[in-house]
C-alpha cells in the first residue's frame, strides 16, 4: 500500500493531569488546557524520530525549532482531577509552504467508546530557523510526515482585534524567568497567562464600589490568540491592554493586546506582540448554567463598552 492510499489517522496521547493545574473552583484551568496541547503536539512530532522508518528524524527539527503564530482554543465542559489521563487526539487540518495547522480533540473515553469532549482547537505553526531569526520553508520529508495525518479543513478568516488604548484597562506584564525557553522567548502557553491575568486585573477594576450582589462564577467559553512577535525576557514590564468589545444577555466579549512600550531598534514604539479574543460566560454556582450578571455590574461593563466604540 503507497503512502497516497493510507486512510489519514489522527495522533493520541495521554495526558496525566496535576493537582497544581486546578483552578479556585477545582476546575483545570484554562491555560494549562494550551499546556497540554503543547504536550500533545510535541508527541506528535517526536513519534517520527523514534519510530523506527526511513523516515523517522523527519520532524526532528520542528520538535524544537517551530513557532506558534495563532491558537483557537473552544472550552466545551469542565475537566477535573482525577487518576485517569486524558486523552488529546491531534491532526493536521492545513497544509502550506512556510506553515501547518494542527487540530485537537481532549476527551475522556467510557468503555463503549462514549467520548465527554472538553476542549476542541487549532494551532498554526511555522518552522522557524533561530539562528537568523527567520522563518523556513516545510521540507518535503516534512510535509511527507505531515501528511498521514492530513484531514483537509478550510480554515475560518479570524476576527480582527483592534484595542484603543486610550479607554482601554492596563496591566503591566512582568516577564518571569520561568516563562522563557532555551532561547529567551516568552512560551506560547505563558500568553494566555498573561491575558487572564490582565483580565482578572481589569474585571476587578470594573468593580470596585458595586453593590454585592448574588455569588457569580464566570468561566472562559473561547480563547483566541494571535503571536506577532516574540517577548523576551527583561527587566522592564511590557504593557497589556483590555477593553469590552460584546455584551450578551450572559456573556461577554474581551479583547487584549500585548505592546513593547520601549522603542526597538527600527525606531517603533508601542509594537504589538499579541493579541487576544476572549468570550466570557457568567456562571450561576448553585446551577451551574449559564446566567445574567448583576444589574449593577451589567451597567458599568456595559459603559466600558461604549467608552471602548
């Protein structure tokens, strides 16, 4: 059998979950969900190196020397502790000359085959040479790796994300050394840190003085992010800024930008390094369904909002 007539098949791994992954509500947090889909990309692309083929070492160089350039990430149930890993099923949706795109599924499987869904997404990835700081082209032995796994999806056109900066919220990102990988760069999964960080930060903001209301959970439904360009570690924070773009009966919509406020090399200033799209759904606790916010807290998201047109 050629390799054209080969049914294309999609990559499994277990991934054992940490106590450390959950979140105030025992949930697994939204970022260490982009954690694991690192663990499980990567085990895709290692499998070529240890298989034992001809063409095992084909995607060595992209275990190690690849970028993210966008992530679709779609929260469909809460994931729990527990002793059993969940199961994270990844393909390739996109093929391109200087890119591919992957394709997941993380899920918990009963005997029957009954699978409970609780994350589907996508990356973009690119090849990235960093010794000159450039992106590369897929080798033929790559895109030949690639292909087993190719189920072809025509890929949606992203939402832009535009943030005026001048009614937006601020929160100072501050780099830590444990953020970085071997070549100083800020890892894709961190950004996510970030952006809920700085929305953690404007929500409260958008709080103070309202009157107490009913007890109110809200969760993330969907996390877009888009990486322009790297951030490195240094002493000097880089700025986040936040604003309301959507407001639903109950849900919301919150866009963020990461900027360099330093001046780089070619004289810009304010770069933009990433962006975010974050769909927010309030919780009522006792139900666990979605639910409307506070009157008094829907009024000042919704003056944000208006601020922000």
């Amino acid at each position: 059998m050629t390799r054209d007539t080969i049914a294309p098949v999609r990559h499994r791994y277990a991934c054992p979950i940490r106590w450390a992954d959950l979140d105030l509500l025992g949930h697994v947090n939204n970022v260490r969900y982009v954690d694991y889909l690192q663990e499980a990309r990567v085990d895709l692309l290692r499998a070529h190196r240890w298989s034992g083929s001809s063409d095992a070492d084909a995607t060595e160089d992209l275990v190690d020397a690849i970028i993210v350039s966008r992530h679709e990430v779609t929260y469909r149930a809460p994931l729990l502790f527990g002793p059993r890993p969940v199961l994270i099923e990844c393909w390739v949706t996109e093929l391109r000359v200087g890119s591919f795109t992957l394709a997941y599924e993380l899920f918990h499987e009963d005997e029957a085959g009954e699978r409970t869904v609780y994350l589907e997404a996508s990356t973009v990835l690119a090849p990235y040479r960093f010794d000159i700081e450039s992106p590369r082209r897929l080798t033929p032995e790559e895109r030949a790796a690639l292909e087993v796994y190719l189920e072809p999806v025509e890929r949606e056109r992203a939402k832009r994300v535009v943030v005026d900066r001048e009614r937006a919220g601020h929160y100072p990102v501050q780099v830590r050394f444990s953020d970085v990988d071997v070549y100083r760069h800020v890892n894709n999964v961190v950004y996510f840190e970030y952006f809920q960080e700085a929305r953690i930060r404007y929500f409260t903001e958008l709080g103070y003085g309202a009157q107490a209301g009913r007890p109110l959970q809200i969760v993330v439904a969907r996390c877009d992010v888009d990486y322009l360009a790297p951030i490195l570690l240094r002493q000097d924070p880089y700025d986040c800024w936040s604003q309301v773009a959507h407001v639903g009966r109950t849900s919301l919509v919150i866009e963020s930008e990461i900027a360099d406020p330093s001046t780089g090399s070619g004289g810009t200033r304010d770069r933009a390094l990433a962006r975010a799209r974050v769909v927010i759904v309030f919780i009522d606790p006792e139900t666990q369904r979605p639910t409307e916010p506070p009157a008094d807290y829907r009024e000042r998201l919704t003056a944000a909002l208006n601020r922000a047109c």
